[in-house]
C-alpha cells in the first residue's frame, strides 16, 4: 500500500456535502444495520463505497461499536463487484477525536491482553479496494490512526492531526507510533508522540512523503495492552472524563 498526505478542498466539499447524503444514509441504515455510522455508494456510476462516522456529540469518538460497524461496513464494500474505491469521513468539527475514553477507562490489563483489545481495528488495512480517509476537523489519537490506516489522506483547511495519549498515561496503541514515523519523519513523530502536541493539515503535508507500509505494531500493541496495568493509565484517562488536569505518580 501506499500512503499519501494531501490538502485538497475535496473535504470542505464532502463535509459541506454531508447533509445532502443523510437522507439516503439513514434510509440505508434505517434497518437497524449501523448505529455509529451512516454508509451509501456514491459516483455517477455509484461505484464509491462511503462511510461517515457518525457519533457527533462524541466528536465522532471511535467506540467499539462503531469500529465494528465499520469493518462490516468494508467487508460489505469488498464484497461488492460494483465498488472501486472506499471513502471514510466524519464531520467537519471532527473526523474522529479519538477512542472512547469513557470506554477504555475501567478496562484493566487482563482484560486488555486476553481480549485482543483493539484486535479488529485493523480491517482498514487489510482492505484489497484503497481507501481514502476526507479528514477535517480533528483526527486525534485512534482517529490519526484511522486516518492512517487508509491508503491516502486528503485533508482540509480544519484539519489536525495528533497522538495525545501521553496525556491520557497511555501510548498509541493501533498502529499510530509505526505509521506516524514512516508518515511524517522520526523526528516530529517522537515529539508529536511525547509531547501529545498537534499539527494541522500544512504542517503534515510539508512534513509528509509517499511511503509503503508493513506491519511493525505487534510489540506497540503489547506495550499498549501494558500501560492497562498502570495507575497513570487510570488517572489519565479518569482526568479527562472529569475534565480536570491529571495527577501523574510516574507509576
């Protein structure tokens, strides 16, 4: 696969476009098939796979349910002869802000490690159809990594990008230290990704180059599941949900 930041005003057009595809949306979803997500074929020649997550009081946080809706999502899409290509978008405020926090926050390192967290975050990788990701707004944590994960990017005007879970006591944990070095270089990633600090669309694309990827996360993943066993892991990501600066012990 390969891998391509670009700025394009193809977003501000697709978000602005949003409204107009709801009907359709939930007419398709309105079977009961998808909660998080609202999906259709688009193209004149309706060859266009189209996901838009849709969580927007979460800022489209990407909760297991959702995740799972979009891998059957794809899966349907693969399946499909008529369809060359896959879009995911969000909203303009948010392509996704990041994994449910409030989700996470209870989870403990045995249940992290023997349920394969995160397993099938994945799906969009091991897509055969490439898969653009239309990012405005902020693609944060598991929403970078979602980004990421598709073959090519196209960002707006809005849109950020950023690994904070350091702030929350935790790493990336689906791909984002692997992918984040090979996308914008090892320099700014290591300081995007201890730092928890963000850049916007310019920024990414003067720092970003064509690469191919293979997979290097096996261990990434395992030091994720690990922080599970942290108090700085729970402190963390127990400070966000009650909106107070966290208290880190260095444990």
């Amino acid at each position: 696969m390969s891998f391509l930041w670009t700025s394009s005003a193809l977003l501000l057009k697709s978000s602005r476009a949003a409204p107009a595809l709801l009907s359709a949306a939930r007419l398709y979803s309105s079977g009961g098939q998808y909660e998080y997500i609202l999906v259709e074929k688009r193209g004149e020649e309706n060859n266009v796979g189209f996901i838009q997550l849709n969580r927007p009081k979460a800022l489209n946080a990407l909760c297991d349910g959702l995740m799972r809706e979009v891998g059957q999502a794809l899966d349907n899409f693969e399946a499909d002869g008529g369809v060359g290509a896959i879009v995911i978008t969000g909203s303009e405020r948010a392509f996704a802000a990041g994994a449910d926090i409030k989700e996470m926050q209870n989870q403990t390192f045995q249940r992290c490690f023997a349920g394969n967290f995160l397993a099938h975050w994945n799906r969009v990788s091991t897509m055969k159809k490439p898969v653009i990701a239309a990012v405005n707004g902020f693609a944060l944590g598991g929403g970078c990594e979602l980004a990421m994960m598709c073959d090519i990017i196209f960002a707006g005007e809005k849109a950020q990008f950023g690994q904070p879970e350091i702030l929350l006591g935790t790493i990336p944990g689906a791909g984002g230290t692997q992918r984040l070095t090979r996308a914008v270089g090892k320099s700014l990633a290591m300081k995007m990704v201890l730092t928890g600090d963000r850049i916007n669309a310019q920024e990414a694309k003067q720092s970003a180059f064509e690469l191919s990827l293979a997979e290097g996360n096996r261990l990434e993943k395992r030091l994720f599941h690990a922080t599970f066993a942290t108090e700085d892991r729970k402190e963390g990501m127990t400070a966000f949900v009650e909106k107070r600066k966290a208290n880190f012990q260095d444990n």
